[in-house]
C-alpha cells in the first residue's frame, strides 16, 4: 500500500485504509507481546474451559445433523413433486392417474413438510378426484404454512363452494385478492365465480379491474 501510494492516493477508500491500519495494529501487537512474555512457550492466550462444553457440542452436532435430514428431505420433496408440476389438471385425465399424481405429491410433502406447494397440489388433484371436503383437503395445509397467498385462499374458496358453504367462500374469495392485489387472475376468478352465483352485475367491476391489470 506504501508503494502504490508513491504514484497513487489509494487509502481514500475506506476498505483500503481500514486494512492497511489493520495490517499495522497487528505488527504492534506482536512486538509488545514479545517482549511481556518472552519466555513463554506460545504467544496465545490460555483458553479458558467452557462450562458444559459437551453439552454445547452435542446440541450443535444434533442441529447440523437435523439441518442435515431437512435439506436432504427438501431435496428429495422437489425430486418427487418434479415428476407431476407441470402437468395441467383437467377431465381426460383418469381417475387411475390423479390418485397416482396425489401418491407421488403426498411423498413429496412426507419429506418435506414444511413447503406449502405440495399441499396446494395434493388440494388440486383432491378437487379433480371429487373429494372436496376442505377440513381435510391439501388446501387446508396449503393455506396452514402460507396463509397470505391468494391463489391456495381462492381455490379453498372454491372447495367450499362446492361443499355448499357458500358465505365462507366468499371470503376467501375475496381474501384472495386482498393478498395478491396486482394479479389480474385473482381478479378474475372471483369474478367467475359471482358469475357462476347468478351474480353477474356484480362480477362486471371485477373484470373489468382485471382488464386494466393485464389488457
């Protein structure tokens, strides 16, 4: 740094400078401990012994071993839930196949259970199997873990509109869009739905929000 400052200014910047003082602090350091403890065996200080040291590297070797199984069951949930993502949902898929793509989703969550995905999928194909009771439907675990996404709060509206709980869908229908305030699709399935009610002067407003968002 002393050199370089013969042609250049360089400690005006700060990680320069900083490192440089650092560099010196050390050199300081070392010439005065040399010459208090001279004829000590080492230059380090004496390490004090941590209470329940044991204890402590017991507990931080069952957190990286639990950190460990997490993020290979993460893995192995994304391995299982990438045979079925991309297929889209609708009535020329068998009965055989949905109940097969519902296995492979519900392993996927079984490693990892925490991510709500696997939930919203497992609440997809349950709804394209007929079975749409939401209190035990992959929705319900969906919204569970991310309570603040619109699309699992709309199609669990959907869910329980089927099962005839037609207030309560409402307000996830609209709930869904309160969350997710810029997506026109939440707009646009509320709107489908007033429509599918008898309600079509009152899904106009949200089409027509969707139509500004998305022309």
């Amino acid at each position: 740094i002393l050199l370089h400052s013969i042609t250049d200014f360089n400690l005006h910047n700060g990680a320069n400078g900083l490192y440089f003082f650092f560099l010196l602090s050390i050199a300081v350091t070392a010439s005065h401990t040399r010459i208090h403890v001279k004829h000590a065996r080492t230059y380090l200080a004496q390490m004090k012994k941590v209470p329940f040291g044991r204890a402590v590297a017991l507990s931080t070797f069952i957190l990286l071993v639990s950190s460990l199984i997490y993020n290979i069951g993460c893995v192995a949930g994304k391995y299982y839930f990438s045979m079925i993502k991309d297929v889209y949902l609708d009535e020329t898929i068998s009965r055989e196949e949905l109940a097969r793509m519902n296995a492979i989703a519900t392993q996927a969550s079984f490693f990892d259970p925490l991510n709500s995905q696997y939930y919203f999928g497992i609440g997809n194909i349950e709804f394209h199997l007929f079975n749409r009771d939401f209190t035990e439907s992959g929705y319900r675990g969906s919204i569970f873990f991310n309570p603040a996404k619109g699309e699992y709060l709309q199609h669990a509206g959907l869910a329980l509109s089927w099962a005839g709980k037609k207030r309560d869908a409402e307000k996830f229908l609209k709930t869904g869009i309160k969350m997710d305030i810029h997506n026109s699709e939440r707009y646009k399935l509320y709107g489908f739905w007033l429509a599918s009610q008898g309600r079509s002067s009152e899904s106009i407003p949200y089409f027509k929000k969707a139509m500004i968002l998305d022309p």
